[in-house]
C-alpha cells in the first residue's frame, strides 16, 4: 500500500530480500522474500510495506526487539553479538 493508502494492484516484485529471523531451535533462521510493488499514480512505484520488517531492514522485526532486549542485559555489545549470533 503505497503513503497515500490507495488499495493497488500487484505491479511486480522487488529484487530478492533476505532478513535474519527468531533463531529456530538453535538453528539460525531467514527469511526471505520478493516484495510486491505497486504503480501509485501518486507517487510512482513503490515496495508495499510487510509486517515483519522496516523497509530494506536487515533483521525482522522479532529479531530487532530480541537484539535490543540483549543488549541492554549485557555488559558489552560483543557479549551480545555472540549471544545472538551476529557478526559485524
């Protein structure tokens, strides 16, 4: 849906996207997806907005509530990194 709320048709879909998810049973977990596009008359060609993720994010939305809730429990943001698993 594009900023103005107009209810559109399917355009296309956006190059592939993945995002870092919730661990599954100590497995790390992905998501990944080709978002829709809409053609807005108003304001062009857009990515529709999903609920697990801020656009061209890089983690779900989960995951960004997990990785602050850590990070404020640990010392240090390395010790938290290795906790969730997070490289650079």
């Amino acid at each position: 849906m594009p900023i103005c709320g107009r209810g559109l048709t399917c355009r296309d879909h956006a190059e592939p996207r993945t995002c870092r998810h919730l661990d599954t049973c100590q497995f790390k977990t992905f998501l990944s997806t080709r978002i829709p596009r809409v053609d807005c008359p108003e304001h062009g060609v857009l990515q529709v907005k999903v609920p697990w993720a801020e656009s061209k994010g890089r983690f779900s939305l989960l995951m960004e509530l997990l990785s602050i809730n850590v990070l404020t429990e640990c010392a240090t943001v390395t010790g938290a990194r290795r906790i969730l698993r997070i490289t650079g």
